[in-house]
C-alpha cells in the first residue's frame, strides 16, 4: 500500500520498471541538509547559498562561506550536491548587491547579472566552494541561477572551471534558456528547472501575488510546453555530444507527486524539493511505468488549462487517494 511505501522510503527513487529517478533536497543551511540526509534524500539538487548571507550587509568571507558549503557537503558524503551561487534580487534582496530602488526587481539585476555590477563577488563564492570540495567526498555540481543567454552559460562554465571546480550547469529559469537549452547544452554539463521562476517569466505573472495564483501554477500547459523544449534541447545536445545531460527540477513542481509524474514523462531526469515531500512523491512514481509517465504528460500538454491538466493526470493516478 502507498501508506506503507510513506513510512518505508529509503531513499531510492524508481519507477515500476525500474528507471531510477533520484530524489534530492533543497536545502540552505548544514541543519536543513542533515535534516534531508535524514529523510532520505539521495543528495542536494539546490543548495540556496544566499541562506548562508541572508541579514548580512557586507559579503561574507571565503573561510566564512567554506565553512558553511562545508557543513552542508559533510552531510551527504560520496553523494551529488548541486550548489546555486548567489541568487540575490527580486524576492531574495541582499544589501552588497542588488539595488533597492530598480522599478521591477523581478526583471532587474538579479542571480547571475550581479555579477556585471559587483564583479568578484561570484568568483570568490567559486574559490569558497572549491575549497569546502577539498574537505569533503560530496560529488560537488555548481549551477548559477537567471541565465538568459547562451553567452552568459559559456563565461560561467569558464569560471567553474577556473576555480578548479569540475560540473558545471545552470537554471532554466527564463524562457530564453528552456528555448536555447541544447546550445546552452553545448558548454554546461547539465541544467535545472527551476520551475518557480520559469512559470513567473512565462505566465508573466508575479510568482509573489497571491491574486495571480491561478496563473502561476507549473501546470499550466505553457510551462509544461517549456519544460519539454527544455528536455528535448538536453537530448539532441546529450545526442550530439555523446554524454547524457542532466535535467533536474528544484523548484516546487517537483514536490506535487501527480506532476512528478508528468516531469519525468516530458523527460526530466531528476527531482529535487523540500525534503517533507520525499516520501509521496516517491510512492506515486513507483506506481507507474516509464511509457504511462510519457502518456500522462501529453495528456497534461494538450489540456486547455492549468486546472483541466491537473485533474486530467490526478484523475488517472488513484493511488494519490491513498496518500490523502
Ligand atoms: C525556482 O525559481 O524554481 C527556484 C528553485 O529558485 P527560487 O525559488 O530560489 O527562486
Ligand atoms: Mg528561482
């Protein structure tokens, strides 16, 4: 029974037939990654680093920010952590970097574009995680958040690589990016859907009004369209370079089980979310097969509204009942 698989997850995320869908966290801070290592996750798919320099008005230093990467590493050895550098702006303002007065923040300078305006910032953050890589075994993969060009992609695979940090990827976030994400492709090693963001930039609805709530829903079918751009961009660039690339998902889609579902049948490879909703989530995928997942995502495509796709796939999904 569902119920049975709630109490008993163990931390290997799988379908029916046994494609194996791992199942991260998204966490901020060394307690939160302990609290998910004890959960079950398989690892970190987002670490929020700007949890680590919240309420501080001037950049921490690098030992301060080794310190706190360090901590989080610990918590998951020989696993994969996937570290964002610093998403200042809009919703996550920080003092030393983004600008209080910009008319909309939301399209202002923020994540990877601070870096144009307080240069060093984000290679400092770099040599901080290069050198917490150093004291730990976790499988150590660094993604920069708002990229909307392939350029912007290039120079920070260019700036991993000069901090001596190995995987680098970044977040589709923007339309531009999930509609250019093979040639994005081409120079990082894999991408994350950040799926809260992405249904913002595309709905163009503030993700921060409840009063737009229905339209920023990652059911909608225009999200989902650019999830499946996203994925199909990641396969013919994996085809084309004879290496798989990654797609993840962190944002809070990944935590709905019934779009999980449809996640993984547009393509997604991983799911990463808040560590409470490990355990449905992996109960719902196990109930179904690659080929059903697949069906269920050109269902939830081809519906006319957010509303219509969601209870189009739940309505195929009875063991959602199970789980209350
Ligand atoms: C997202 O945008 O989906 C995401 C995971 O990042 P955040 O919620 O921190 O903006
Ligand atoms: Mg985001």
């Amino acid at each position: 029974r569902a119920s049975e698989q709630l109490a008993s997850f163990a931390g290997r995320g799988a379908l029916s037939d046994g494609t194996v869908v791992p199942l991260l966290a998204n966490v901020g801070t060394g307690d939160d990654a302990r609290a998910a290592a004890e959960a079950g996750a398989e690892g970190v798919g987002l670490l929020r680093t700007e949890f680590c320099f919240l309420g501080r008005d001037s950049e921490p230093t690098v030992e301060e920010q080794a310190d706190a990467y360090t901590e989080v590493f610990e918590a998951f050895p020989g696993r994969k952590v996937v570290v964002r550098t610093l998403d200042a702006g809009a919703d996550k303002p920080l003092p030393f970097l983004t600008d209080a007065t910009e008319p909309n923040p939301a399209l202002g300078v923020r994540g990877y574009r601070t870096d144009w305006t307080t240069p060093g910032v984000l290679e400092r953050q770099l040599e901080a995680i290069a050198v917490a890589k150093q004291r730990s075994t976790a499988d150590v993969w660094v993604m920069a958040p708002m990229i909307a060009t392939v350029g912007e992609a290039a120079r920070f695979h260019d700036l991993v690589v000069a901090a001596g940090l190995k995987v680098s990827g970044v977040m589709v976030e923007t339309p531009a990016a999930a509609i250019t994400a093979e040639q994005i492709l081409e120079r990082v090693d894999f991408v994350s859907l950040g799926t809260n963001d992405l249904t913002q930039y595309t709905m163009a609805a503030d993700r921060m009004l409840g009063s737009l709530a229905n339209l920023n829903s990652p059911w909608q079918p225009a999200v989902l369209r650019m999830i499946q751009a996203t994925a199909r961009g990641a396969a013919q660039a994996s085809e084309r370079g004879g290496e798989h690339k990654n797609v993840g998902v962190c944002g809070e889609a990944a935590a709905d089980p019934a779009l999980a579902v449809v996640l993984v049948g547009l393509g997604v490879d991983t799911l990463s979310m808040s560590p409470r909703s490990l355990a449905a989530v992996s109960a719902v995928l196990a109930r179904v097969d690659a080929a059903e997942a697949r069906r269920l995502a050109e269902l939830a495509l081809h519906a006319t509204s957010a509303q219509e796709a969601k209870e189009a796939v739940r309505a195929e999904l009875p063991v959602l009942a199970d789980l209350g």
